[in-house]
C-alpha cells in the first residue's frame, strides 16, 4: 500500500474509533424500575387515648372516695332466672343484667356489685365494678353516672361511656347529656308517674368525645388494676364549679338519654320484673339488659331527706361493709 493511501486509512480507523467511544461514553444507562407504592407497614396498634383527645386528662382517682356502696349481685340466682333484691321499678332502682323475656341470658359486664365516688379540686370521679367481664374479657355495655346537683331527686347530667377498652383514659365514647329543661324525673322524681308521662329527659348533649368547643370535660378507662372496674371522670367546671352531687351508676346495654326516667316512659307490666314473687309482672320485658345503684353522696353531709342515696357507711379493713338497697316489699307497691 502506498503511503498515502496508508496514511488515510489510518486517518480512517482512527475516526472510527473516537466516533464509538463517543458513542459508548453519552449512552444512558438503564434506568431501575421504581415501585409504584410505597413498601407495606402493619397499622401502629395503641391502647393509649384517642387522637381526637385534646386539653386536660385526668391524673389518678384521689386515694379514698367520699362515698361507696355495694349494689345487688345478681349471678347468684341467674340459673335460676330470678333475682331477690335491688329491683324497685316504682323508685327507680333496676337490677335486670339479663335478656328480656326469657331471663335465660345473664350478663355479668351488665351487673353492678360495687360504686365509688371521689372529687377533687378540678374532677368528679365515679369507679364502677362489675361481677365479670364478657367472653372476650372486656366490659362491652355502656356505663354512666347520673348527677343530681340539688339533690332533690331529679337528675340534672348524665355521663355516658360506650365500650371502654383502655386503661389509659381517653375521650372516645364518652358523652355528657344535660337535662335542659328539667322534665327528667317527671310529675315526682324518681317515683313511678301514675300514668307515663314521657318526657324527652336529658335532651342536650354538651360534650361529645372531644368534638367542638369542650374538647375535655369527660374522660373513661378501664382501671388499670381491675379489668371488672370502669372509671369515668369529668370535669367540675363542666357542671358549672359544682362542688356537691348526688351520683348514681349505671350499666346496660342501651342507656337512653331520651328515656329517663325510665319508670315515668312505661308501666310495671310493660317493663315486667325479674323478682318471681312478682307473678304478676314477672319477668321482664321492655325493661332489660340493664343495672343501676342508689346515689352516692359526694361533698355534703347526708341529712336523710335526700331521694335516692344510699345508706352512707364508713369502710373498714375487714372488708366491704355497705348494705345493698333495701329490696322491694313483699308484693309490687304499684302495678301499672
């Protein structure tokens, strides 16, 4: 080969080669697939309050309560479909933890045996036990103090927990109903009407779980030492700075605001009994799946003229010592 020819044939490979690496050099590489979503998480799992929880918590219930009392244990007769005190329905008192009609079901999460009531400088305070838990272990009703203010028997709040699982106190479920216009109690409080006489009872729902301007008036927990006692507290200032009140528990499987009293919304024989010394009315029917206490005096010295209260007994280290309520004379004062 000539060496001209050599010479451009050279010029030629060596252009050939700077045009490849050129080539090889601004190529991109392959790009990595990105995933569409982010990598799956197991939900975060809390026993601690609610995120709506906002404001105030309550700290510890005080060390003793200002009052307590035992209420009727009903597990004693539930095989036998009958119970042998604490049911009044003309006064007021219910001791019914058991299915409407048949009686065959008993609910131990529904059956009252024991109430304390505390207050500080800034809470109101309620411990209710119950004599077990449901199937799961929980206590799965609904559970409310009633707070007559005067204590002239008509109730003026009532403070309602649905299916409280935590042991730290939390808002969720919790509301406090006002009775507005003070029908709750109807024509004599707590007494049965001689004819129903309805009512729309506590009718104005001034807290809601932490929704809207009170975001902390009332709080529940499971006690963090009995898994068979529920505590509701709520705020004094809620209720208007009251420093006295006549406290009342209850549990059930529906506790109404629009239905108390509930004696004054149907008679004896529609709401039936569970005493089977009362054939005539015996069992219970409208009136079911429900317990309540008398009330508890907190921050006043009883004087015996008050409608409702227990009988106020001072503890000792033996043991509970308070009498349940005396139970209903020997046949129904009134049957309706």
């Amino acid at each position: 080969m000539k060496p001209k020819k050599l010479t451009r044939f050279v010029w030629a490979l060596l252009m050939l080669f700077l045009t490849i690496v050129a080539c090889t050099g601004t190529s991109k590489p392959t790009p990595t697939a990105v995933p569409t979503s982010a990598p799956a998480t197991s939900a975060p799992t809390s026993s601690g309050p609610s995120t709506s929880n906002q404001g105030l918590a309550p700290a510890d219930l005080p060390s003793q309560p200002r009052d307590q009392a035992d209420d009727v244990n009903s597990s004693s007769f539930a095989a036998t479909k009958n119970v042998s005190s604490g049911d009044n329905f003309v006064n007021g008192l219910y001791e019914r933890p058991f299915s409407a009609n048949t009686m065959d079901t008993y609910f131990p999460y529904m059956d009252i045996i024991h109430i304390e009531g505390f207050m500080d400088s800034t809470w109101g305070y309620a411990a209710i036990t119950m004599e077990g838990v449901d199937k799961n272990g929980n206590l799965s009703a609904e559970y409310a103090v009633e707070l007559d203010l005067n204590r002239d028997g008509r109730g003026d709040w009532l403070i309602r927990a649905t299916d409280p699982g935590s042991t730290t106190w939390t808002t969720k479920n919790v509301q406090a109903w006002k009775d507005t216009n003070g029908d709750v109690g109807g024509v004599v409080p707590m007494i049965a009407d001689s004819k129903p006489s309805g009512g729309d009872g506590y009718e104005t729902l001034v807290f809601d779980q932490g929704k809207g301007s009170l975001t902390d008036g009332a709080w529940v927990r499971i006690s963090p030492t009995d898994p068979k006692t529920v505590e509701i507290a709520f705020k004094l200032s809620m209720l208007g700075s009251s420093s006295s009140f006549a406290m009342g528990g209850w549990a059930g499987a529906n506790i109404d605001p629009s239905m108390f009293d509930y004696n004054d919304h149907m008679t004896h024989t529609q709401a039936g009994d569970p005493n089977q010394g009362y054939p005539q009315v015996y069992p219970i029917r409208a009136l079911a799946e429900i317990d309540n206490t008398c009330r508890l005096a907190i921050g006043f010295v009883p004087t015996g003229k008050e409608s409702g209260l227990c009988k106020t007994i001072v503890p000792n280290k033996a043991g509970p010592v308070f009498p349940p309520p005396a139970p209903p004379p020997a046949g129904p004062p009134q049957i309706q």
